[in-house]
C-alpha cells in the first residue's frame, strides 16, 4: 500500500513543480508525452475487447489527473493565501493540461476507430457493460459494493489517491476548537449524502442504459 501512495504523492509533486515552475519546460515535457500515447496506440490493431481496456484506462486516467491537479491547486492557493488573483493565474494552466488529456485521447479513439473499422456504437456496448455490473448485484449488496464492482473493472484503485487526498487536506485546512469539530462533522456528513445521492443517480442511469440497450440500433 505505502508504494502506490508514494507514486501518487510524487505525480502531485512533479505536477505541481512543473505548474510553479518559471521555466515551464517540464509542464510542456508533460504535456507533450501524452502524444507519445497517441503514436504507440494510433495504428495498431485492436479489437472491441482491447479498445474498452483503454476506454476504461483513459476514464481512469482523466479522473486521476483530475484529482491530483485539485491537490496542487488546494495546497497553492493554502501558501498563497487564498489569493483570487492567483486562483485566476492557476485556471489556464489546469485547463490546458486537462485540455490536451482529452484532445489526445480523442483523437486515439478516432484513429482506432478509423483504422481497425470499428463502429463508433461499440461505446454504446462499454455502457451497458458498466451498467451491467452496477445492477446486476443490486438485489444483494449495498451501493458502495455496486461501485467496487465497477472499480475492478476499469482497474481504479481508489485507496492511494484518497490517503493523498486526505493527507493533504488535513494539512492545508487547519481547524481548532469546537467550531472546528462542528466543521468537520458537518463536512463529513454532507460528503456522506453527496456519496449517497451520486450513488443513488449512477445506479437510475445504470438501469435507464440497461433498460433501453434493445433499442438502440
């Protein structure tokens, strides 16, 4: 468990130095290495079973990078004093790494499709494969299990990211006294409700995609 967690710990690192940087050589080098993504998959032969493997690994991919650029931002706007100004330096940047993660796996997926003559409504397919394991379980099991489910599929390992994440919000937001506690709980209870209702919404989409797979073309 500590191996994965370092690993996550040193992607936040690089990500952020590279943000922080004057040079932004490194955050280009980034940037630039997902092409490398691009040229290694783009014209190779697969079929509808490998191509769901890299949907699941670029879905899995895009939350990750996700997730570790609202660490960097957290812990920045922390040192600097919660300054809109710098809020507003940091966007582009976010949004231009996020930007070329999705251009480049957008353009993957046209050259696959392109090149190994797959029709587009194999994406279709990957849904109700999903939806299928939120539901399938549904009568026995609770809806934190039904996520897991689907965790193992697409291969997301949720425990380093979330000690990453904890980790570094527990050291940036600093509470003390009662109205600390107060906070706390209070957090704690409305993520609990928002884990809930995002649960509750997946498994309504789920059914929906599940329902209506006969009537597609």
């Amino acid at each position: 468990t500590a191996l994965p967690i370092s690993l996550v710990l040193c992607q936040a690192i690089v990500l952020n130095v590279a943000i922080n940087s004057h040079n932004k050589a490194l955050l280009t080098i980034m940037v630039s290495n997902q092409f490398v993504e691009l040229k290694s998959n783009a014209f190779k032969r697969f079929e509808t079973n490998n191509l769901f493997q890299i949907s699941c690994h670029d879905m899995r991919e895009r939350f990750h990078y996700f997730v570790l650029m609202g660490i960097v931002l957290l812990r920045n706007m922390t040192e600097l004093g919660w300054n809109y100004d710098h809020l507003l330096d940091f966007i582009p940047i976010f949004l231009g790494v996020w930007t070329s993660e999705v251009a480049v796996d957008w353009i993957k997926h046209a050259f696959i499709l392109k090149f190994n003559h797959i029709s587009s409504n194999v994406y279709d397919q990957y849904r109700v494969t999903l939806s299928k394991d939120v539901i399938k379980r549904r009568q026995n099991v609770a809806l934190a299990d039904q996520m897991d489910v689907v965790s193992r599929r697409v291969g997301f390992v949720p425990l380093p990211l979330g000690c990453v994440t904890f980790r570094v919000v527990v050291s940036s937001i600093r509470l003390t006294g009662l109205a600390g506690v107060l906070l706390c709980v209070t957090c704690y209870m409305c993520l609990f409700a928002l884990k809930l209702l995002v649960s509750i919404l997946l498994l309504g989409k789920a059914s929906r995609s599940w329902l209506g797979r006969d009537a597609r073309p």
